[in-house]
C-alpha cells in the first residue's frame, strides 16, 4: 500500500500542525488536502503531541494545554489543564498514555496522571522543557536544558493521587 497515503492498518497517515494562528489543522499527508482546523484560542501553539492511541491531540502554548478530539467533528478542546502561568514550550506522552509530560517557561516539568477525572499535576522543578516519561511501574522524567539534565524517579509515593 506503499504510496496510497495509508499506515499498516489501512487507516490514512495524517499530520497535524499548529503555530501562531491559534489554530491546529489535520492535514492527509498523501494529498496535502487539509481535513479540518481547530481552535487553539487565547495563544499561539508552541508544540502538539499525538496520543498512543492516535484518538487525541495535546496542543500547548502560553498558559494553555489543551487536548483536542481527532476521532470527532468538534474543532473545540475536549479538555484543558489548569495551573500553568507562564509559556508551555513541551507537551508529550508515556508510551501507554496514562501520563503526559509539559515543560515550560515556568521553571517546572510537569506529569500529569490522564487516569483521573481532574489531572493533577507532579511538579518537578526544572528550568527546562520536559523531554520523555518512562512507563510505570517507575515512571521517570528527563528535564533540563543542554548539559543540566536531571532524571527524576516518580514512586508511587510520588504520584498524584
């Protein structure tokens, strides 16, 4: 099927892209045709990741993360996480899905638990952009800039609850 714009599965191979509009567009890689657009209101997009299981997007830019339905219509968020005061530079995933990571301007890498009604997030004190979550049962995070890595070991007495 190599050439016809679809995966293994038979799905088609989409793109996402977002920036300084305020809008993220789904995009059939195949064709270039743009699929839909969604809102990013309020601020620009400085990173978007999609989800393991390829149902959502996270979309983060000043003071905002966002996710955002691909599998539906809506072109609104579906969800938006809280407590960010500065830019949002980084937005990713553990390889499950059951955590996201963001970075930012704020000083903080944060994990967030996509488990619970309400993500709270684990505050780790970086002045850096987050880069990976390891998977339970130990998920790690890796966060620093240029040779100020750190690797911080979330327990489960560490995580949020």
């Amino acid at each position: 099927m190599a050439g016809d714009g679809a995966d293994s599965s038979g799905s088609q191979v989409a793109l996402v892209t977002g920036g300084y509009d305020h809008t993220i567009k789904l995009w059939q890689a195949h064709s270039g045709v743009c699929l839909r657009t969604m809102q990013h209101p309020d601020s620009q997009v400085n990173d978007l990741e999609i989800n393991p299981n390829s149902q959502m997007v996270a979309a983060c830019g000043y003071q905002h993360i966002r996710m955002y339905d691909l599998a539906s219509a809506n072109p609104d968020p579906v969800m938006n996480f809280e407590g960010v005061i500065k830019n949002v530079s980084r937005v990713g995933f553990q390889e499950n899905g059951q955590w996201m990571y963001t970075g930012g301007e704020d000083c903080t890498a944060r994990i967030w638990d996509l488990r619970s009604a309400v993500p709270v997030p684990a505050d780790i004190p970086s002045a850096c952009a987050c880069k990976c979550c390891s998977p339970p049962p130990r998920p790690v995070a890796d966060h620093g800039w240029g040779s100020e890595r750190h690797h911080t070991h979330l327990g489960s007495e560490d995580r949020p609850q």
